[in-house]
C-alpha cells in the first residue's frame, strides 16, 4: 500500500518528538556549583635594591714591563758570554753577560792618565810662574783648559774601560741573543734583547661602553682598580693579583676598544710560578664602581619583552616593565623605578596569562 506524500511532513514530526521524549526520560541531571580554581605551583624569589660592585670581564697575555735591547757602548771583540745569555736563561741583577777585549781601552787608559798628569803639573807650574809675574794670565787660561781637556778624555778612557763588562741591569730573562764569542762588533751593535721577569703587565681590551663600570668619568682624576687575574698553566689552575696602573691614550680605530694596562703581583702560594709565564693568555676580572641601589636578578626570569613576571598581594602573576642598568652573563641589574624590593617568578611564564593565581614555592 503506498503512502501518500501529503502524510510524510507529519510522519518525520512524530518521530522527532518520539527521540525528543527518548533524551529527556534518559538524559542524567548535573549539578552545578561554583568552579575551583587551582593555583599554579611556580618558584618565586624576593630581590631587593642594595649595593653592587660591577664586575668587568677581560682577557689578555702577559707581557714584560720593561724590555731592554743591550746594545754595545764600544767597538771590539767578544771575548765572554754568561752561560745564562741562551733564549729563555734566567739572570740576576749585576751578573756579567757578555765581555769585550779589554787590551785597547787598558792601552787609552793608560795614554789618558800620563796626558793627565802631565797637564796637571803644567798648570801647576804656571800657576806658580803667574804669582810670580813670571806667565801671563793667558798662559795659565790655556794650561787650565788643557787640564780640564785631559780630565774628560780621562773620565772617558774610565767609561769605556767599564763598557767592555756588560752586567744585567735586573733579575730578568733573555728574549734572544744576537752574538757569539769571537765576532767582532761596532758601537751601537745589538747584543741580546731582555726582559725583567719581575715587573709584568697585562693589556686588557675593554668595550668603550664597559669603561663607564669602571672609572668615574666625571672627574679627571687617576682611579686605580684590582683585578683577579686567572688561567690555566701546567695542568694547574692559577690566580694573581694585579692592578691597573694605566689607560692607553688612543682607542684602537678597528675594534674600538681601550686597552687598560695592569701590573701583575707577586704571589708566593703559586711555588713556581709565583708570577705568570710571559705569553700566556689569562682571563681577567677587573673591579668597577659601586653601585648602591640595583636590584639583581638572574637572566632566566628576564622575559623575552623585556618584562619580569611577579607577584602581586593576592599572589597572582602580572608583568612588570623594568629598567635594566646592566646585563653581565647571567646577572641582570635594574634600576628600582617601581619599589626597593619584588617578588618575582623565576619559572618559566612564556604560556601563562596575566592574573593567573600562583601557588609560590621558595627554595
């Protein structure tokens, strides 16, 4: 039997009124309430302003203070050099280093000494001769003149005698040496480059924009600072002390930088290496000014906004605008524009929403 098409409006209304009735006789009854909300469980920290030395960071090699070239005073022949004149000996102050044939300046010296005393007793003469009206004035002026020219070639043939015993002039270590026994050298010649092993200094590259950590750029004045210098040597870590003693005066055109100058001190708990090898490459940690109101944070709880996240009374999270006055490694310093002291989040907060609640956990 076919249905009319008329009946199948009200067919498909009954069987929605059916399934109507199906869903609400079997549908389960909820009970509402409020919603709890559970505080997230995030690491806090409370910083508060106080006083901070700025702490530059540097790396330089040790070089000597004072390097000489020896060079000859006289002309002549080698005729001894010290053991320790080899590259890399060690001297002592007033050791004999290299000796030149004596015989010639012994030969002047005596030719100086009888031209001496010879126009001594000529002026002693005339001057006898003068108060007896017997030699003029003129004539005691030029034995004068030829006695004072006898002293200084004396006085000289003395010098020169002395210059053929070349001494250190301090505890030190030779660099190179550039003769042998035997060769014949001129006055002027290059003997041996030295250098004094217990006076060195270390060059320090600072970014010009570092300089302002560790000098008072308001005043003229010259500012001594320490600095821990550290490294690595023989298998062994090593530290010393050290202090600046100079600014070089020209900033170097490529790489903009002003290089710091610091002598290096003796330390006697380091044994043998109570000073630092010439050469070596050290790291260095100057001491800067005193800042006495930052607040300190580490870099990990500095968003990538610029922003740190913290807590409020109620110990929910909002974000606070800072003012950074430095970054150094993992130290972050900030100006106190909002209050002394905060309470800030140092897990991570990249996925969270301002105002969530915070259960604060503190180590």
């Amino acid at each position: 039997m076919t249905v009319p098409k008329k009946i199948y409006p009200f067919i498909i209304i009954g069987v929605a009124l059916v399934i109507s009735f199906l869903l609400n006789y079997f549908s389960v009854s909820v009970e509402t309430g409020e919603r709890t909300v559970t505080p997230l469980p995030l690491r806090v920290e409370s910083i508060y302003a106080a006083e901070y030395q700025m702490i530059v960071n540097s790396q330089g090699n040790v070089t000597p203070l004072i390097q000489t070239r020896v060079t000859a005073e006289i002309a002549g022949i080698v005729t001894g050099l010290s053991e320790r004149l080899i590259p890399g000996g060690a001297f002592s102050k007033d050791e004999l280093l290299i000796s030149i044939d004596k015989n010639d300046y012994l030969d002047s010296l005596e030719r100086a000494q009888a031209e001496y005393d010879l126009a001594k007793s000529e002026e002693f003469r005339t001057e006898i001769l003068a108060l007896e009206s017997l030699a003029s004035q003129a004539d005691l002026d030029l034995k004068v003149r030829a006695l004072r020219l006898a002293q200084a070639n004396l006085e000289r043939a003395n010098r020169d005698l002395e210059r053929t015993s070349i001494y250190a002039p301090f505890d030190g270590t030779v660099v190179s040496k550039d003769i042998d026994i035997g060769q014949f050298i001129n006055r002027g010649s290059l003997l041996a480059t030295i250098y004094s092993n217990q006076q060195l200094q270390i060059r320090l590259p600072i970014p010009n924009k570092q300089l302002g950590y560790i000098f008072d750029t308001s005043t003229p004045e010259p500012q001594m600072r320490n600095v821990k210098i550290y490294g690595s040597y023989a298998g062994r870590t090593y530290e010393w002390k050290a202090t600046v003693i100079s600014t070089e005066a020209e900033v170097d055109a490529k790489s903009q930088m002003t290089y710091l100058i610091g002598r290096i001190e003796s330390n006697s708990s380091n044994g043998l290496y109570a000073l630092p090898p010439v050469g070596v490459f050290l790291n260095a940690a100057i001491d800067g000014l005193i800042e006495p109101n930052l607040i300190r944070i580490n870099r990990n709880a500095l968003r990538s906004d610029g922003t740190v996240a913290t807590l409020d009374n109620q110990n929910r999270l909002y974000f606070q605008d800072i003012s950074i006055f430095r970054m150094n490694g993992d130290d972050v310093y900030i100006n106190p524009t909002v209050s002394n002291n905060l309470t800030i989040i140092t897990s991570s907060t990249s996925l969270l929403l301002e105002g969530a609640l915070v259960n604060p956990i503190t180590d």
